[in-house]
C-alpha cells in the first residue's frame, strides 16, 4: 500500500495547500533526521556532466518550492542532484494576495497565482552562503520585481545575477511566470534580446561565467519557440527550461501545473530537441508526474527534469522511484 497516497495525501489535501507548504518548508527546514538517504535517497550510476558541472543524478526541485533557500542542506537527501531556489526578486516583495495556492485533485493539478513572493536577493544570498552542501547543484531562478517597469526590468535581473554569482551553480532568467503582470511581454523579440545581452554582459564580467537558463511558456507557438531558441544560441545562453505553468485553463487566473500540462510540455520538447539538435542542454519540467512521465522526457532529449507538482500528488518517494527505475531499464 502506498501511505502517502492511501492515507497521508487525502489528510493534507483538506488543508490549505499554501498552509501545508509553509508546513513542509518549517519541517523539513528543521530536521536535522532528516538525512534519510537509506530511506530516500536512490543514487545509482547515473552522475551526469553537464555545462561542467557535475551532477549526481539529473532529477531536480523545480523553482518555486524553496523559493528562499531554505532548503540546499536537506533536499538532497530526498533523492534530488539538484534544486532551483527562488523565484528571486531585487527586493522583497510579498507576492500576491491569498487564497493564491489551489489542487485540483481529479486533475491532478495545481493552479497558482504567487507572484514572486520571496525574501529578497540580500537575504536570501545570505542563506545561500551558509550552504554546508556541496555534492547538490544549486539554480537561481530569478525575475523581476512587480513595481519595476518593463522597460528596466533588465536592471533587477542583472542585479540578481551580480549579487548571486558567487553562491549558485547557475541562473534560471523567469520571464514566463503568467502571474506578474505584464511579466511574459519579456519573451518578445525586442526586450528579449536586451535582456539577454544585458545578463550576459553582466556575468562575463565576472572571472568565471555561470550558466544561463531561459525558462519559457508553454503558451506559445513553434514559431515563437523556435525564434526564441535561435536568439539563445546567438546570445549563447546554455539552455532552455520547458515549461513553465500555463494560463490555457478555464479558471480564473493563475499558472496551472500537473498532468493537464504534460502532453503540452512533452510537445514543446520534442520540438526544441528536433531544432536545435543539441545547440542548447535542454531542461523539462511541467506534468512530470511519475516514472513514464519521466521516462518520455528522458528519450525525447531532454537532459535533466524537475519535478514539482507530481511531488504534490506522488508524495516525497517520486524522485527515488524515478531513479529506481530508470537504473533498471
């Protein structure tokens, strides 16, 4: 019997989820026990290399999660070679007003509307400077600020990249979040390509560059996609993330995750993985919801996955299981 779907998902799922993550987040942030890697952990040989950076499996915590690094020292030991922190904004901002956190369990979805809640670049860098974990390789996912307009939006994200540069593995560029206003008028051509080149300015000025990561919509056509994926290769950005949430949905507002994303995610992959012919290290992520999810994208180019929704849904064993079997293939 799976507890964590049989009894422990239909206890949680009567809670708020925002109240239930915040919950997570305390616990797993003060549990030193948590180090349950015989328990947890699955590493089989399967470290991969990738942008010179060593990966110890290529099962990652998409951005969103640990939005304020609160979690580097423990989540490996959940199964992940990776996480994403953030997103992480210049300045503090409390995001959007709740409710703002929504499960749709026939679905098995989820609908947010955060908005780039999280605790701001100085205080979260100083977190991140107090990592004790070296083996995990650490992402910034960053954006913009709410009241920042459009037109200097490149200014927090250079900011966010000089700040950080020293204590992450790599950046993530969050111009795809549906849930600031205005936000996605970023992946046009024009403000796409300042910003792009205004980053890159600003991590070649440091002694060794970082990977850059361009997280894109999956509302988008494969006319836009492809475009966009020609700019990263001239900008010489490392790599695309597909996908963030979609606002293709019947509900009010917000970015939708889960199952219903999936086939759309899957899609925009094999897509990218056709055009670009290994120009870019690919990243999906979006309806990941077990081992043939995973699977799919494994064998349609992609070359690590982030799980965040199917966690939700599978409970805290989904990365083991995905490395389990994919050791055994």
């Amino acid at each position: 019997m799976d507890l964590y779907k049989n009894i422990l998902r239909p206890i949680l799922f009567k809670i708020d989820p925002e109240l239930i993550h915040e919950f997570s987040i305390r616990i797993l942030k003060s549990s030193e026990f948590l180090n349950y890697k015989q328990t947890f952990c699955y590493q089989p040989k399967f470290k991969k290399t990738i942008l010179g950076m060593d990966f110890p499996n290529p099962i990652g915590l998409a951005a969103g999660f640990d939005k304020n690094a609160h979690l580097i020292d423990v989540i490996e030991s959940l199964g992940f070679g990776f996480i994403e922190v953030g997103t992480i904004t210049p300045r503090p901002q409390s995001g959007n007003p709740r409710p703002r956190l929504f499960r749709f369990p026939k679905d098995e979805s989820v609908l947010n509307y955060m908005g780039f809640n999280n605790d701001g670049v100085i205080r979260i860098n100083r977190r991140l400077e107090k990592r004790k974990s070296t083996n995990i390789i650490v992402g910034a996912n960053i954006g913009k600020n709410r009241d920042t307009d459009l037109n200097l939006a490149y200014k927090d994200y250079v900011c966010c990249v000089k700040e950080l540069y020293s204590n992450v593995d790599y950046f993530t560029l969050n111009v795809s979040s549906p849930n600031t206003y205005g936000l996605r008028n970023l992946l046009d051509i024009e403000p796409l390509k300042y910003l792009l080149d205004s980053v890159q300015n600003q991590n070649k000025s440091n002694p060794i560059t970082r990977p850059i990561l361009l997280k894109i919509s999956p509302d988008m056509t494969d006319e836009q996609i492809i475009g966009i994926a020609d700019m990263c290769v001239d900008f010489e950005i490392s790599g695309l993330i597909s996908t963030n949430t979609t606002i293709n949905h019947n509900y009010q507002r917000g970015g939708l995750s889960g199952k219903p994303l999936s086939e759309k995610s899957l899609s925009i992959l094999k897509t990218l993985n056709t055009y670009l012919n290994k120009k870019l290290i690919l990243i999906s992520s979006g309806g990941i919801m077990d081992q043939s999810d995973a699977k799919l994208r494994f064998e349609n180019g992609s070359d690590l996955i982030q799980l965040y929704t199917g966690l939700i849904y599978e409970g805290p064993f989904l990365p083991y299981k995905i490395l389990k079997s994919y050791d055994t293939q």
